[in-house]
C-alpha cells in the first residue's frame, strides 16, 4: 500500500510516500480502507522531532475515515463494507477522568491514518455519520474530541451560557466554537486575524477582538458582560487577563499552550473569591467520542474545512499549518 513515512525529523520535507507492507488484521482487529485523513497540529510537531517519544520511522496520522474491508479472528463478518471514522487513539483505559497508562495518539509509535489502509481494534471504530462525506467525517476525530471534551465534560456548557473561545480558526476552535453554539450558548472569540473573526461570526459568534490589542479582554468583558467558561489554547501572558473575564463559579479549559506560560503568577485571591475553575484537558475517551458523533449527527453539524489535498501532497498540506493561516481543518483525500 501507499503510505506516508517519516524517515527523520527535520520538518515536513522530511515526508516521503512509500510502498509498504499492506498490514493484515490480528484478533479483535478490523482492516479500513482510508477514504481520507486530516491533519492536527501535533502531526506537524511530530515532523519537527518536538513530540514526546519520539520513535522513527512512523506513519503519522491520527484522523481517519474509511470503509472495514476485513476482519480479524474473533470479529463480526458483519462489520465488512461499514463506513466508519476512527477513534483517534489507543488504550483510553477504565476511567473517564483520566486516560490510563498504555494510552497513545494513532500516527506515532502505532501506524497512523496517512496511509491506504490501517488495522485498528474492532471497539474503536464508529458508523460515520450519514450526513458527512468522506473529507469532513475524517476532519472530526482528534479536534472534535478534544474540544468535546473541553467543552462538555469540563467546561459543561449550557444553553444560555457565554462562552470565550481563544485562538479561533484552528481545527480544535472551530470545532469547540460549533459545539457551544449548537449547545445554545452565546459566543465570543479572540484571534490575532481579523479574518478569522470574520470566519467566527458567519458561524454565528457573536463577536470577537483581536488579541494583539492590549485591551482585547477588556472589550470583550464589556461586551459580554463576562464568561461562564472560557475554551483556551494559549496560555501566555495574557492568562491573568482572560481570567479577569470570568464570571463568578467561572470555568477556565485549556488543552494547550502555544504562547507559553505566563510570566507572572495567578491572582490567588480573586480566584478563590469567585469559586473559578481551572481545568487542563486533553483528547477523550470512547464514551466521549460516541457521545460527541451522536450529537453531531442529531444536530447535523458540518465541520469547517479550510482546504483538501491528495494524500501524495501530505508534506505541502504540513507546510499550510506552520504559518496558522487556516481556519478549519486540513484534509489528505486517497485516491
């Protein structure tokens, strides 16, 4: 089979496609067609050797969608010629609070999703919603989780609530931002693009500021009168800031940190005077990935997908995340 192989971490140039071994399906296992993958944030890093555990060669990848051409010893015939989309990890484990200790991300050290086929346990795959095409059900898996995860089980957003979204236009935004609006709450954006703010409020936020002004939330305190939750991905100086837009019994997500960690300490008591929350999270479980795809499919809601190449061009689609001027998510389409 076709794949895509990192050889060696020295950027996205560093992608070849190679002919491999096409793998066979073990016991408990199904074999997918890949239809289409998608791109996240970490498969760039990855490229760059900044990714703990670092294993070469791999086949990265971690969003899929495809059709189970064969099954495993042990595996229902029946799954034969079902469209699914992947869970996009292994071994969550028992507990829905916290992932156990053989959880990893497909597409490093386990054989990722840009490739033609790839063999994954028979328990995390999923019937694709009928709504999506091909491209926009493998946009959905590790961004969708993630921010499901954030937004619901963390941040437990309600009709009604107002909520922050940080950093929009990345596939993780995008994605938390559908979410909280399908949820029936009333959202807020902040992003260094107007573009993407443009982009945020066809979706319908409901306003945004641009976070490279020293008052950005500032403003966006006073238009929103304050925030039930705030969904970031930042962190950075400008941590105390944003918490300073929480409502009391506020909750504060975050599932990253591209601007770093803040340079000054918390606001100790303000904190505890407003019974704010601060949580950190990251990916899902299975039960969070079923819930997220039940409700996506409910609420017939379309990921946003910024552009679709073949999966020949796996190191040029790379190459469209290092700048960040995407809004949505990158998608690699098989042949």
């Amino acid at each position: 089979m076709k794949a895509v192989v990192l050889t060696e971490a020295i950027g996205p140039d560093s992608l070849q496609i190679q002919d491999v071994n096409t793998p066979t399906p073990g016991p408990g296992e199904v074999r997918v067609k890949l239809q289409a993958s998608a791109l996240n944030r970490r498969d760039y890093w990855i490229t760059l050797g900044k990714y703990p555990g670092m294993q070469l060669p791999c086949i990265p990848g971690s969003d899929g969608a495809g059709v189970v051409d064969k099954v495993g010893e042990d595996v229902d015939n029946g799954l034969i010629n079902r469209e699914v989309v992947l869970y996009p990890a292994r071994a969550w484990g028992d507990s829905e609070a916290y992932y156990g200790p053989e959880f990893r991300v497909l597409g490093m050290p386990d054989q990722g999703t840009f490739a033609e086929y790839i063999c994954i346990p028979a328990s995390d795959i999923y019937t694709k919603p009928e709504h999506l095409n091909w491209e926009q059900a493998a946009a959905v898996p590790l961004a969708g989780l993630t921010s499901w995860r954030a937004v619901v089980t963390h941040a437990n957003v309600q009709k009604g609530h107002k909520v922050l979204v940080t950093g929009a236009g990345s596939g993780v935004s995008t994605f938390a931002i559908l979410w909280c609006l399908h949820l029936g709450a009333e959202v807020y954006v902040s992003s260094s693009s107007e573009e993407k703010i443009d982009a945020a409020k066809t979706l319908g936020v409901t306003a945004g500021e641009n976070y490279r002004d020293s008052e950005c939330y500032k403003k966006l305190r006073k238009k929103s009168g304050g925030f039930n939750a705030i969904i970031d991905s930042a962190g950075g100086d400008a941590l105390n800031s944003i918490l300073d837009t929480l409502l009391p019994a506020g909750r504060y997500v975050f599932f990253g940190a591209t601007l770093g960690n803040a340079s000054k300490g918390l606001s100790m008591g303000k904190l505890f005077f407003n019974h704010t929350r601060i949580q950190g999270t990251t990916m899902g479980s299975n039960a969070e990935f079923k819930a997220m795809l039940n409700f996506l499919s409910e609420k017939k809601i379309v990921p946003v997908i910024d552009s679709v190449l073949p999966l020949s061009q796996a190191a040029k689609a790379h190459k469209l995340m290092e700048t960040f001027g995407h809004t949505g998510k990158i998608v690699l389409q098989n042949n």
